[in-house]
C-alpha cells in the first residue's frame, strides 16, 4: 500500500453562520490535501504529522482526523500547548480573509517529536507533503533539525513534495521566506506553485515566469497553479498547458488548493499520467469551492465526484 505523510498544522476552524452563530470545524492546508487525497484514493495510506495538545479540541480533532481514516501513527500529545485557530469570512465573490490565533499552537513543537524511531516511520513512505506554511509554522530554532530529517528521508528513497503556499504575516521578513523556500525547492522532487504564492516574493507574473524561476532547480515534476484559468505541468522536460472549466457558482474559495493538490498527488501515487492526474484534481477543486469551509461534507464531495466521472 502506498504511504503519503503530511507535514503541518491542522487549525481549529471558525466560520459565521449569522452574526451570532459560529460554525466550528477543523482544517489546515496540508491537513485538508491529507483528507481529500484520502476520499479519492481509499487504498493509499494518507498519514497526518502535527503536534496536538491534551485538551477537548485536540481530542476532537484527534478523532476527526480518524474519521476521516487518516493515519495517526505520528500526531504527537504536547503536555501543554493547544491547537492553533482561525476565524475565517468572505465575500460575495467567495475570496476569504482569515483572522488567526496560532502563536501557542502545539504544531509549532511538531518537530521536538522527532527522534530515529519517527524518522524510520517517515522513511517508510513513498511521499513526504509539506507547505511553506508549514515552514513557517515550525519554529525556527527547530528548522536545522527538519532540513536533516529532508535530506535524510530523500537519501532513503522518500519523494519529497512542497507547495509554496506563501502566508506573509507568518514569517519574520521576505529575506527569511526565500532562503527557507530556496532550501525547499532544492530538496523538492514534486512542486506545485501558485502564480500568487511567488508573485510577491520573485516578482513573477505568470505561469511562464514561474516556470523559469523554477528551472534553476533539479525539480522532476513543476505543476503551476493559476487560479481559475489553467495549470501547467513541467515532468520529465515534457510541457503541458491543461484547461480549467471555470465554476459559476463560487461560494468559497477556501482549500481549493489544498483539495487539487491532495487529489494530484493521490492519482500520481496510483499510477495515473500527468493530464488524468490534473483533471482529476481540478474536479475536486471545483467542488470544494462551491461548498462553505475548507472540508466539504463527505456524502456532497463523493457524491459529486462519481458524478464527475
């Protein structure tokens, strides 16, 4: 069976039913790819890596995570930190803006964990996922300690896949996020950009631009994201441009991201090619974001996706 681990923070998620009512659930943009990468692709181990606490919220979380049939092999208890949190709105256009509490968040610890016994399990799997958000959550003391971890885990044979999903209020300074995203993308075998997540940090404004930012990297597989209009891929020196179908009913564009990357990985991990693997991802995106919150309800989303076929 192949084995994905997911590298990240999961967050308390609160969203406005009304002016009075708070929706709450759980989400997070490596912790989202885990789920949705495991609805599509029941036969593939999807695993969650992150630090919880020992109060209600992370026991509820604990559970959801296995719910959603997600390994749990190395989600770590921390004696005294919590979950991060965030409180999410948007607008008529379904673009969303978010308002955070994560500076004691037990996933910042994630990598205290580590230890031999953690680092064979990572090495047992085919892929490891993680986020510039992700970076940006590990503390920066811990940071030596992950990039040994990488270089270890690619040494064993280990795919390792980053998205850049730039947050800048996460990091210190631009000159911090581009030394630790140039360490990423050095160690990336797998990369999946966003034009917007570059945009700010490079100067780069298209997917062409992203492409020749990339190609000073020995990266196997560059899949270029751009919102709404296309997607292209770069794997094995073989070019694709794929369409999008544009959605007409966007309610909330939250995790439409997360969702294609999930998917993406999913169907590359079971054998299908590039084209099958984007189509396949873009459909989950497109239902993501015609349903409120990161998580789609599970019925609605398996439901739409045999639709799809």
């Amino acid at each position: 069976m192949k084995k994905i681990f997911f590298l990240g923070e999961c967050m308390v998620e609160l969203r406005a039913v009304d002016n009075t009512t708070l929706n709450q659930a759980f989400a997070g943009d490596v912790y989202n790819s885990a789920v949705y990468l495991k609805r599509c692709f029941n036969e593939i181990n999807s695993v969650v890596v992150t630090a919880l606490g020992k109060d209600v919220l992370s026991d509820k979380m604990r559970h959801c995570f296995t719910t959603e049939q997600l390994g749990t092999q190395l989600v770590f208890t921390h004696p005294e930190k919590v979950p991060g949190m965030y409180y999410i709105e948007t607008d008529e256009h379904g673009e969303r803006s978010f308002t955070y509490w994560r500076n004691d968040s037990a996933a910042r610890k994630v990598v205290d964990f580590f230890n031999s016994a953690v680092i064979d399990e990572l090495a047992s799997g085919d892929m490891l996922f993680f986020s510039g958000i992700s970076l940006a959550v590990i503390e920066a003391s811990a940071r030596d300690i992950f990039w040994q971890t990488v270089r270890d885990l690619k040494a064993a044979g280990v795919t390792v896949v980053f998205d850049p999903n730039y947050r800048a209020r996460l990091w210190q300074s631009v000159e911090e996020t581009k030394q630790q995203y140039e360490l990423a993308f050095k160690s990336a075998d797998i990369t999946l950009p966003g034009v917007e997540d570059l945009q700010v940090l490079y100067g780069v404004n298209s997917v062409d631009d992203v492409l020749a930012h990339m190609s000073q990297f020995d990266i196997n597989e560059i899949v270029v994201k751009n919102g709404p209009e296309s997607v292209l891929t770069l794997v094995d020196g073989q070019l694709q441009s794929h369409q999008i179908t544009p959605v007409e009913n966007v309610v909330d564009t939250t995790s439409a991201g997360d969702a294609f990357n999930g998917v993406y990985l999913g169907a590359r991990l079971s054998g299908a090619c590039v084209s099958d693997a984007v189509r396949k991802a873009a459909k989950a995106a497109a239902i993501v974001i015609q349903q409120p919150g990161a998580i789609t309800a599970k019925d609605i989303f398996n439901r739409a996706m045999v639709d799809s076929q």
